[in-house]
C-alpha cells in the first residue's frame, strides 16, 4: 500500500529512562550497565551532550568530562535498552486487529467478554490445557466436594456442577425434533427429541414418550414420533423384568372392559357343613382346609373337609364358606367337582354339587339310586351325616364367577 511521509511503524518500544538530576560532580552510576557511550543519550538542561566527548560510560560508570550543578536538569536515556516492546497489530476491515506473531501477557487479560472486574478468577486454562469456569481445579465439579462450576477437559469431557438448581438448560427454537443426539463411532445410538410440547426418548423407531396431561408413557417412534400401537415388546424371552407393581389392571388381547385383568390374589377359606334351613348341626372336625386362586373376576377354590364329631341339626347338606359371593347369570350354575369320598353311608355319599347365583353355599347331591348312570337331584339330609371321628370325608375343586 503506498504512503505519503514516512511509513508507518510496524513495530513500537518504549525506552528506560533515569533522572540524575540533584547530582553533582562529574561521576555518576547508572541503574543499568551499557558498553558504550553511543548506547545512551545525557541531557543537561534539555541539551543533548556529545558521546565520547562530553561523558564517557565504562558498565554502570557514567564519567562526565565537565562538572554539572545540582541545580542542573540532568537525565540519561537509555537507547540499547527497551523497557515495552511490541508489534503493531493489524486492523481488519471488521474493526478487530490482528497480531502477526504470538503474543505472551506476563499479566491479566480484560476483555467486554469476559471481564470480572479483577475481583476474581473468570477463566482458568490449567497446564493440561483444560477450560474451567467458575472453579480452579476440575476433579471438585464430580468428586462429590460440592464445588460449582464448568469443566471443558482436553480429553474430551464436560464436568458441569450446580447448587441446588438445574444443571444444564438445552433449549430448541421453533421447531420440533432432536434436542440431543448420541452417537458411538460417529454411529446414532439414541436422541432426546421435543414433539407437540412433549419428550420423546429412543434409539431407532423404538422409543417412549411422555405426556403429562393423560399421565402415560406411549410406545413411539422417538425421530417422528408417530405412535407405534402394538409394535414394541417390554423385555425379552430371556432378559425379563422382575416384579410389576400395578396400582390399575392390564388389558389382555384388547382394549375393552372385558379384556382388562384388575385383580390376581391368592388366600384360604375355611369349609364347613351347614344346613340349607338354617337348623345347622354341631360339628367339630379332624381336617378343614381351604385355599383359592383369585384372577379378574374368577375365582378357583379346592379343598378337604372331614368331621370328627357331628349332632343336631336338620336340612340339607351344604358346603359353605366360600371367599367371594357367586354372581354367574341365573341358571349358570358352578358344578363341585368331588375326586375323593369316603366314610359316608353307602346310599348318602355326595357325588358332585352346585353353587346357585348370588350364594356362597354349594348344595351337596347324591345320586338317586345305586345305579350310577341314573340321575342325580337329590340332596343329602343333615340326619344323614355320620357322627363318629374320621367320617364325611371329601376332597373336591370348584371355579366360579364374582364381582
């Protein structure tokens, strides 16, 4: 670029300068030493003196060939010594300047960007060439010493530390998708995507999302996200959950009323033998035992019962106590089924029985002749049971239906 004067200096320095004024005589110390008279210029009264002729310097011994008064403006520059050297930046056509070669600050650097007024450390680069904002050592943002802070190591890691407030806010401007990716090898694994005001959270087409005004968590497609109905399975035949904690029920083959199951327990009943009249016998028993199987609304129960003593009473027989209340349609009875009997009288043993709607007592019946392929609708009387220890013995299992 052509110029009109002088060129400008690309480069600047500022020169040490000592005030010797007050002295008298001709000798004098400098406060550096120098080789020669050429490498300094001496000043009396503002009057430039000449090297070699009007002083002579030998180290830090300045020899002056005339006296000077105390009176005398007397000072010495010293030109072979700069104090502050630099180079001239460059200014860009965007305002900045650029400096050609490395620059080395002995002191602070302020700057709009990130001056904290001197009052404490902005910014540290440690000697590994790791960024920390807000703290001085890296290894306190996750060692659990509760220092605050930001840590941008030259390994790759960030290491962000908050007191009792939110970590880290990622915010997507206006429209949805991807707010994080997260890649192996340059590979997606999985992403953290915004939709319609909700999360989505996945790896693929299979991930979940969350919407706060139904309280659910969906099956989705986490890039779209559209809904995946059907589509995603929850473990694997051979990578299982534990235990599934359900406060509601699990709709089994379809969504409506009667493919939900609320309810799955397990518990014991006690059987006895009372009367269908209300007259009940006196009974003591050697072997009451009861257990059932709650699911949805059936209910499976099994069982043995035999008396040790039996008197009194009247009606017919029943097995009653039952743990849920039977609520099959009108005519849709429960059947007993009876695997083991004994001890009874040859003509009064009971052969099966049934549990009508809205009861928890199952009549007894026997056949109605010693032919077993004849019918069986005829109760057994109370005054029928044996009364001594070990009789009325039977085993059986029924399933019913119950709220």
């Amino acid at each position: 670029m052509p110029y009109i004067g002088n060129i400008p200096a690309e480069s600047y320095s500022q020169v040490s300068y000592q005030d010797l004024t007050g002295g008298s005589g001709t000798s004098f110390t400098l406060d550096y030493p120098v080789g020669s008279a050429g490498e300094i210029e001496v000043f009396v009264n503002n009057v430039r003196q000449e090297p070699t002729v009007a002083y002579t310097v030998n180290g830090t011994a300045l020899t002056m060939t005339g006296s000077v008064a105390a009176t005398d403006d007397f000072y010495i520059v010293f030109q072979g010594k700069a104090e502050k050297s630099g180079t001239i930046p460059e200014k860009q056509t965007d305002g900045t300047y650029v400096f050609p070669d490395d620059v080395t600050v002995s002191g602070n650097i302020t700057s709009t960007g990130i001056d904290d007024n001197a009052t404490s450390t902005a910014l540290t680069i440690d000697s590994s060439e790791n960024v920390l904002v807000g703290t001085t050592t890296r290894t306190n943002l996750s060692n659990g010493t509760g220092n605050t802070g930001h840590s941008l190591d030259n390994s790759g890691q960030a290491r962000h530390t908050s007191d009792s407030s939110e970590v880290m806010f990622l915010n997507r401007l206006t429209d949805d998708g991807d707010i994080t990716v997260f890649r192996k090898d340059g590979t997606t694994v999985g992403s953290i995507a915004a939709h319609s005001g909700r999360i989505a959270i996945g790896s693929g087409d299979t991930g979940i999302q969350f919407i706060s005004g139904n309280d659910a968590i969906l099956p989705v497609d986490p890039s779209t996200p559209a809904n995946r109905d059907g589509a995603i399975t929850l473990g694997w035949s051979d990578v299982r959950f534990k235990d599934l904690y359900l406060y509601g029920g699990v709709y089994l083959g379809g969504i409506g009323s009667a493919n939900l199951l609320d309810d799955y327990e397990t518990g014991t009943w006690t059987p006895v033998y009372k009367s269908s009249s209300g007259s009940h016998p006196t009974i003591t028993y050697s072997i009451q035992v009861g257990v059932y199987v709650k699911i949805g609304d059936m209910v499976h129960v099994q069982g043995r019962v035999r008396t040790d003593a039996v008197s009194g009473g009247g009606g017919f027989v029943e097995l009653q106590g039952l743990p849920f209340t039977n609520t099959s349609p009108s005519n849709a009875y429960s059947v007993l089924s009876i695997g083991y009997c004994t001890d009874w009288t040859n003509t009064n043993f009971p052969s099966t029985g049934f549990l009508q709607t809205n009861n928890t007592a199952v009549r007894l019946i026997k056949f109605n002749t010693s032919e077993p392929r004849g019918q069986r609708n005829l109760g057994i009387n109370v005054a029928d049971l044996n009364t001594t220890a070990g009789d009325n013995d039977i085993l059986f299992s029924m399933t019913y239906k119950t709220d």
